[in-house]
C-alpha cells in the first residue's frame, strides 16, 4: 500500500492575487474537519476569502497527478483517495493504466474506473510481446493437444504477443 496516495498544496486565491501565497499541504484521504481546518488555516472564511487552488500535488502512485488541474475540487480528491485506499486491486492497475497513458478526463473518470478495477487483468510475469504471446498459448491452454516442441517451431510468440496487445490494449 502507498503511504501517499494524495497531497495537494492548497492556496487561498485571493490572497495569491493580492500578492501573498498563503497554503498548506493537504493528505487525502482526509476527515472533513481535517479539509475545514486547512480551509481555515490558510484564509478561506467564505466572506473575504473564498476561493482556493491547488499549486502542487505529490502522490506515490506514478503518473495520477497528471490528471489533476489547479481547481479541483478537494472533496472530489478526497472521494478518490478514498477510493483508492479502500480497492485492494486499485494501485496496480492505477498505475498501469496511468503508465499506458490512460490518464482520464476528470476525477470523476478516475473514481469510475477505480470501481471497475475488477474488470482488468493484470498479467504480472509478462514483460514484453513474447511473454504475452507464451502465456495465452500455454497457460490459457489455447493449444492443449499439441506438443510444445512442434509448437514452438511454427509459433512466433512475439509477434502474436504483440497482436494481442494492440487487440486488447
């Protein structure tokens, strides 16, 4: 498990316009005391000071905080940390899908696919196109009934690990 799934650098805008950068660092998941008292902390009253944005994001998860923009909304963070923290598969594929570049629109995208984490396959002991192509014929049993040695002359696991990536993605 990551021991930071999420921290934002919460700044309160209007005192950032005004010339003074007032924030503070905030880890998700969060109690909603926690997010209030960093609202209160760095200015935001909800009369002179209002509105907030995030100028900096750390996560252990590789990739995640490249989705998120300056104006998200911390509840949402939140909801996503929670969500992450809570999924047993959620790191993994995360990150894999992050890695492939799958890097959703929004949060909401983001917790969607969190909750569909169920629906991926995460073959660990396959490194490359060759690795893909000899665990589908072999431990998939797509070819039972055929010896490995005359098998291994006619197949070329690479290039059918390949397809087989392009195919599912």
């Amino acid at each position: 498990m990551y021991e930071n799934i999420i921290s934002a650098y919460v700044t309160n805008l209007g005192k950032y316009n005004e010339g003074e950068l007032v924030g503070q660092w905030l880890r998700f998941p969060a109690t909603q005391e926690k997010i209030r008292n960093v609202l209160r902390e760095i200015g935001i009253d909800g009369v002179q000071y209002e509105e907030i944005f995030i100028t900096d994001y750390e996560s252990d998860i590789c990739g995640l905080t490249d989705c998120f923009g300056e104006y998200e909304s911390l509840y949402a963070l939140n909801l996503l940390a929670e969500k992450i923290a809570e999924s047993s598969c959620a790191f993994e594929v995360l990150e894999a899908l992050l890695e492939l570049g799958e890097c959703t629109g929004s949060i909401e995208e983001l917790i969607a696919l969190i909750d569909h984490t169920d629906c991926f396959l995460m073959y660990t002991e396959v490194e490359n196109d060759y690795d893909l192509g000899y665990y589908y014929i072999h431990e998939m049993g797509l070819l039972e009934d055929i010896k490995e040695s005359t098998l291994s002359r006619y197949i070329d696991y690479e290039a059918y690990g390949r397809d087989v990536r392009i195919e599912e993605g």
